[in-house]
C-alpha cells in the first residue's frame, strides 16, 4: 500500500512562515506536549492553540500561496502537534509539512464561531493593557511573598491567580486572563503600519479590538486572537464540536 503523500503548505512569503514559528515556540515553551488544530482553504491558514494556565485559545493566521500549492484537496482541517509543525517549517522557503494527525484534546472541537462577530466599546489601548497585566502580576508576586511558608502551597497560589486573572478588564468581560494571554503570545506588541490585518470575520474596526459573538469574547489583534467564554471560560462547557 502506497503511503499516503505529505501534505504541504506553502506560505505567501517567509515573513508568514517566521511568524507562525514565533508563534509556535511560544505554545511549545508552555508545553512541549502542545497540539495545534489547523484550518485553512482558499489563501488563509488559521492555527487554533490552548496555552496552559490561561483556559484561551490563542488564534494565529497566516496567509497563504496561491490555493493550487496548498494541498492536493485544497482545504484542511486536522489537529497536529505544535512541536512537530514547528520543526517542519522551513522559514526561508515559506513551506511546512503538515504533521500526522493526533487525538485532539477536548477543546479542539470547541472553537469559536467563523462570523457573528460584532465590536464592542470599553476596551481601553494597548499601554492601559500591559500597564493592567502588570499590576496584576505585581500583585501576584506581593500576595505570594505574603504567605506564611505553611501556606505557600500550589493550591493556594492558584487561588489567588485565578482570583486576580479572572477579573475584567475596564468596563469590559474579558478577564485579564485573555490579556496576559495575548501578552505572553506577543500579540500585545507595537502595531506596525506593514503588520497585515487578520482575515475579517467581523465589521471593520481597530487593529486592536474587543468582539463578542454569542457567549464568546474575542480580544482581535494584527498579530493573533485570543478567545474566550464568556464567565464560565472552556472547561465545563458542553458544545456541539465545531
């Protein structure tokens, strides 16, 4: 039986293929053991991850090259290993073999929905963000020095992180958890006028906004997404699999 051949995905250019591999190394950093669903059809490629801790999916897009240097079906759509893709990626080609499939983890099949998405107000710039994730981090790091050494235990420092990062933003519902996120990613950095939007999924808005579409929140920036639930975040969740 003939092995089935690689599939391959060829990039718009090396800048496209530099920046997913960031963006990777950034998911593998936090886990080694990461996996990515990927999506992609016609000239986009839509790269799903969980960074651990954070309960977001971070969401990167990449475009892509001409439809026909794709793949032999054109479209996609399979749950891999972060670790492999980014291995696979040959930067200065702008292509990358797409890795065998894996089990995906449970919230692979719970991803946010393609269009819906409507703006909205209160979410304050990209200084008052980082300003915001790092007070909360501050804060963190003062509590946990505060503790007597019989209660700096993991559970009591979760508490308090999920204390602090489960609080909002401004007068928004994205928790500081997204934010930190998006931080943490490299998706909070100084916006550059060469920096290509993300595909639209929405109205025309900012380079950094906030969008909601039904029970999901979506902190959307020129360099990646973070997505989340709205309160009760991804884990308890039942869904129907996207």
């Amino acid at each position: 039986m003939t092995a089935p051949r690689p599939q391959l995905l060829h990039f718009a250019d090396s800048g496209e293929a530099a920046d997913l591999a960031a963006f990777l190394g950034r998911l593998v950093h936090y886990d080694r053991a990461a996996a990515v669903r990927l999506q992609a059809g016609g000239d986009a490629l839509a790269v799903f991850g969980r960074p651990p801790s954070f309960d977001v999916l971070a969401i990167r897009t990449a475009r892509l090259a001409a439809p026909s240097g794709l793949l032999v079906s054109g479209v996609l759509d399979v749950t891999v290993s972060a670790g492999e893709l980014l291995e696979s990626l040959d930067e200065p080609a702008g292509t990358a073999v797409v890795p065998t499939a894996v089990t995906g983890p449970p919230w692979a099949g719970v991803l946010p929905p393609r269009s819906g998405w409507r703006q909205v107000p209160g979410l304050p710039g990209l200084d008052a963000m980082r300003a915001a994730v790092g007070a909360a981090v501050a804060e963190f790091r003062a509590r946990d020095e505060a503790l007597p050494p019989q209660h700096r235990t993991r559970s009591e420092r979760d508490r308090i992180g999920s204390e602090i990062w489960s609080r909002t933003l401004g007068d928004t519902e994205l928790p500081l958890r997204a934010v930190h996120a998006a931080q943490s990613l490299g998706f909070l950095r100084l916006i550059r006028t060469a920096v290509p939007q993300q595909p639209a999924t929405g109205p025309a808005a900012e380079p950094v906004a906030l969008l909601a579409a039904g029970s999901w929140l979506r902190l959307r920036t020129p360099y990646g997404s973070i997505a989340t639930r709205r309160r009760t975040g991804l884990g308890p969740l039942t869904v129907t699999p996207a």
